[in-house]
C-alpha cells in the first residue's frame, strides 16, 4: 500500500583559469574584504557560529556596502529574491553571467550569515572549489542567485557547526592524506556501518542510498552520523544530475522495521533542514514500513468504529514527516502488507536486485557498503597522489623554464664579450638544475616522512579500537551471563 505526503564580507569573484577550473579570489576596492579582513571568528556549537569583531566600525562598513549592491541589484534590505538568469546564447555564456550575479547575491547577505562561508574562501579556496562550486547550487536553484547564495552561506555555516575546527578540510575517506580529512575515524567507521549507504544506481543512471538507523554504529553518536551524511552528500553531488529534477536522488527510508533501534529527533531534524536549505540535491522520498503481522488487523476507534491498522500507521507517519519537512521535501509513504510489496516497488523505480537489499527481497548486503568505503578510500588516494605527482612536475617545469630563460638574459655584457658566455651559462644551468633536483628530493623525503607518521598514527588507532573491542565483549559476556541467570532462576 502506498500513500505520499508532500509540503508543498569578502566579495568573491569566481575567475576561470586555463584549465577551465573556477576559483574564488578576492575582489578589490570592497569594503567587505576590510570587514572580513579585520574580523574574528568564534566557534558556535550545532546551531552555528556568530563573529566576534573588535572594531564594530567594520561591521558598518560592510553592513553600509551590503546595502549599496541590494540598492543595485534591485533586492531590498529583507533579502527578497532576485530573479532568475535569462538564457543568453550559450549554456556556458549563461553560467559565467550567472556567476557574476552570484558574486553579487553573496555580497548582499548579511556578515554574519555568511561569516564561515567567507572563513572557508580565505582558509581552504581550493575545498570550496572542488567541494562546493557555485554552479552546483545555481543548477539546483535554476539559477536563481539568491537562492543559490543563500544556500551556500547555509551549508557552510552547517558544516562549521558540524566538524568544528575540521570543517574546511576536504571530505575524504582517504585517512592518509596529508593534512588529514574532515572525518574523523568514527565518522568513518559510522559510514562503514552502513546507516546510510549509497546503493547501485538505478537502469537509467539515478543515483540511490538507502537509510537504516538498525545499523547505528554503538559506539558513534548524533554528529558523527551527521558528518557522514554530509560526505554522502558530497559524493553524490559530484554527479551534475542530481541538481536537478532529471537526476533526483531515490532515497530509501527504512521507517518501521523489526527491532529498529529509537530515533533520535534531534538529529532526524537537522538532517531535515539540510536538505530543505542546504544540500544542492534533489530528493525523492520513499519511506519504506515494514508492518509486524499484528499490525495487518483492524483496531476499534474511541467511537466504536473498526478501522486498518495500516491506515492508522500511515496517519502517525505522516504527522511525523509533516512537523520536520517543509518546501523541498516530499516523502511517499509504501506498507507492506504483503511479501514483496515494497521489492516490487523498488524494482518499478529501476533498481534491480542486486541494488536492493536482502532483507527486502534483493541481494545487496550491507557488506558491500564497507567494501565501497574501501574502494573509495582508494580511489581518494590514488587521486590525491596524482594530484601531487602533478604539482611537483608543473612546479620543476615551472622553475627549470624559469632558469633558462634567466639563462638566457641574466648575463652582463662583460660576459658576453669575453667569449666564455656561452660555458659559464652552461655550467651555471647545470648548477641550477642541480638545485632543483635537491628541492625535490627535499619533498620526496618529507612525503615520505608523513606517510611514515600516518602508518604509525594508524597502528595507534588499530590499537586503541582493538581495546574498545575488547572492553565491549567483556561488556557483553557480563551481560550475558546475567541473562543466562536470570532465565535458571526464573521459575517455569
């Protein structure tokens, strides 16, 4: 049976480089940057985190150059919605023009909505490039680029909120990278866990995850979840589709299920307003009941009469979805009344078994979402050690090409006349070249030495979690012996 339930201050300028990357620099002559540039920063809890000045002149100023570019724009001081970017010529022409008015909506909001967002640009540009580039959040918006500032200022005021001083390092499972992760080991070890997991896409391409809080990792609470529901976010915003209507995500709720463990509200909310305000994905819903036998029946109602069960289910369900989802948000409610009712759903949105679940009919297991993990953590790996290996060569090019052309109009005319030019400017390329070479043994070396810090830091966490294993099963042995002895003494 299924129903649905639906509700309805740096300015920044994104530049294109010759590789056709768009990265964030710093506009000149704003009074905003001097804002941001003389501004502090205080760490909130979950709800975010608010500035702290120590010359409110600068809060004016930025507060007064806000208010100029609204008076421009046509956006009054309450923050109303500019209008969306017309087509122009090219689908590329559209995104560069929306990309200027997007600067400008930024520019707009206030300081201290927008305060992380401006701290993340000045500490990690190259995270807010690849991570969260504005093109993501303008295709969910269609361009709107009020609505897609508005956006961005939300995530990375969430993200603030949630991984705290980690918040502007990249989202990775690659626990070896240098300069480390935003995640920390039990964010990890939740997603290997599998509370949420992404499953196989769909026959024609749309990504899938699947959500089941039977899997909550013991030992990781509320935040970690929560960090790692925004690497999933991360992940599957990689795929341009899911910002729009064409690409929605499927998304899988496990909502009644045998010995499902309690819900924690506060989190459930908060992941709520991320994706109504704050992910640029799009979501469909499908909130998966599986109905113990003794709910199939009918119940007698205050007044007498005999109603489903089901139908009675479905009403607590919906007002639960109905008091934490708002706009964006739409969940299609699915009973299953029957064996196979809610696998034949999902086969009819294009999955195929081995993308459903065992327990529901496929031959997906939860084992391959730490698998996944893994092999994600390698490819994560293997891309950063090209990234480096990449650098290192531009950057020895960079400076070789540098000393020839030195080479090449450095020498004086004293040199030049003596008729030893042309060796001395040998040699002393040679000289260089040497230099180089022992600049980059020098980074090879210090690779090395971090990597030799990672496999020991490692070991030391392999240690400590061994240890808590072991304190669990003592836990648990305990535990079981009580149990053991309370069903012999119980009288039969």
């Amino acid at each position: 049976m299924d129903t649905m339930f639906s509700n309805g201050n740096t300015n920044v300028n994104w530049v294109s480089d010759s590789n056709g990357l768009v990265a964030p620099v710093y506009a000149e002559g704003n009074e905003a940057v001097m804002a941001v540039a003389a501004a502090g920063t205080e760490s909130g809890a979950l709800g975010g985190s608010s500035p702290a000045f120590d010359d409110h002149s600068a809060l004016f100023a930025a507060s007064t150059a806000n208010g100029r570019r609204m008076a421009t724009m046509g956006v009054d001081q309450t923050g109303g919605a500019t209008s969306n970017i017309p087509r122009v010529a090219s689908e590329t022409d559209r995104q560069q023009e929306a990309l200027r008015h997007f600067d400008e909506a930024m520019a707009s909001i206030p300081l201290h909505e927008k305060i992380d967002y401006l701290e993340a640009v000045k500490q990690a540009p190259e995270v807010v490039r690849e991570e969260t580039h504005p093109l993501k959040f303008l295709r969910f918006c269609d361009y709107n680029t009020w609505n897609a500032a508005t956006r961005m200022a939300t995530y990375w005021r969430e993200r603030k909120a949630a991984f705290e001083e980690r918040a502007f390092l990249p989202l990775t499972l690659n626990k070896e990278r240098i300069g480390g992760s935003a995640l920390n080991d039990t964010d990890i070890l939740s997603l290997q866990a599998a509370f949420v997991s992404i499953l196989p896409p769909t026959e024609s391409g749309r990504q899938v995850i699947l959500f089941d809080r039977s899997q909550n990792l013991a030992s990781a609470d509320g935040r970690n979840r929560l960090r790692g529901v925004f690497y999933v976010g991360h992940i599957l915003a990689q795929d341009e589709s899911a910002q729009t209507e064409q690409g929605t995500v499927l998304c899988f709720l496990m909502t009644i299920k045998p010995r499902l463990q309690d819900l924690d509200h506060v989190m459930n909310k908060k992941l709520w307003y991320l994706v109504d305000a704050a992910f640029p994905i799009r979501l469909q819903f499908h909130s998966c009941c599986f109905v113990p036998k003794t709910m199939r029946g009918l119940v007698p109602t205050a007044e007498g009469d005999l109603v489903s069960k089901t139908a009675l289910m479905a009403n607590l369900v919906s007002e639960h979805f109905g008091l934490r989802i708002s706009g964006l948000s739409r969940v299609n409610l699915h009973f299953e009344t029957q064996e196979g009712e809610i696998c034949k759903m999902m086969l009819d949105k294009g999955l195929n078994l081995r993308g459903i679940p065992n327990f529901i009919g496929g031959s997906w297991s939860f084992s391959q979402a730490r698998t996944w993990c893994e092999q994600q953590a390698v490819r994560e790996r293997n891309a950063d050690q090209q990234r480096i290996a990449l650098d290192e060569q531009r950057l020895q090019a960079s400076f070789i090409s540098s000393l020839l052309n030195d080479e090449r109009h450095g020498k004086s005319p004293t040199e030049a006349s003596s008729g030893e030019r042309g060796e001395d400017s040998i040699d002393h390329c040679r000289e260089r070249r040497k230099a180089a070479n022992v600049l980059h043994s020098r980074r090879k070396r210090e690779r090395r030495r971090q990597e030799q810090n990672t496999l020991v830091e490692e070991s030391d966490r392999l240690t400590r979690h061994n240890e808590a294993l072991k304190r669990e099963q003592d836990r648990l042995e305990k535990l079981l012996g009580r149990a053991t002895q309370m069903v012999e003494d119980f009288p039969f």
